[in-house]
C-alpha cells in the first residue's frame, strides 16, 4: 500500500512522495479507516446524549413525583398533570432525535 502522507502544499491533499510531503507528519490513516473512526465517534456520541437524558429524565420524574407528594400538590394538580405530559413529549422527541 502507497504511503499517505499530508502533502506540503495543500491543495494537493495527500501523496505518497516524502519530498512533497509536509515535514514531520504522520503518515495518515486509510480512507476506511477514518470512515470507521468516524462511525465509531459518532455511536459514541450518540450513545453519551442517550445516557445523559436518561439521568436526567429520571431526576425530573423523580422531582415531579416529590412535588406531587407536598401538601400544597392538590392546588396545582392540573399544572403538575401539565408537566408531566410535557415531560413524556420531551422524553419521545429526545428519543427521536437521538435515533437519527
């Protein structure tokens, strides 16, 4: 396989010649290679926005169910309902947004 070395000049990319090749670079990964790379990184990001909204959407289930348990919950009962089903949308919308 041909080296793949930055090229010194820009606009030529990569090549395989040292002396046109940009002085004390590595040489750079296949195309496959960075593909994958790129796959792997973007999974991983995925996968932390997953574990992060289900943290925090069991932290505010877990604070509207407190709220629901003060003396004062029975006054704003329909807000509380409100909230919750606001917190369903969000938990689908996250859900979508995350499978894309």
């Amino acid at each position: 396989m041909e080296a793949r070395l930055l090229a010194a000049r820009s606009e030529f990319g990569y090549t395989d010649r040292m002396d046109r090749a940009l002085k004390d670079e590595p040489e750079a990964v296949t195309p496959d290679e960075q593909r994958r790379q790129t796959r792997q990184a973007a999974a991983g990001a995925t996968e932390r926005g997953r574990q992060d909204w289900a943290s925090r959407h069991s932290q505010l289930q877990a604070d509207l169910d407190e709220l629901r348990a003060q003396p004062y919950a029975r006054a704003v009962s329909s807000e509380l309902r409100l909230m919750a089903r606001h917190l369903s949308k969000l938990d689908r919308l996250i859900g979508h947004a995350l499978a894309n």
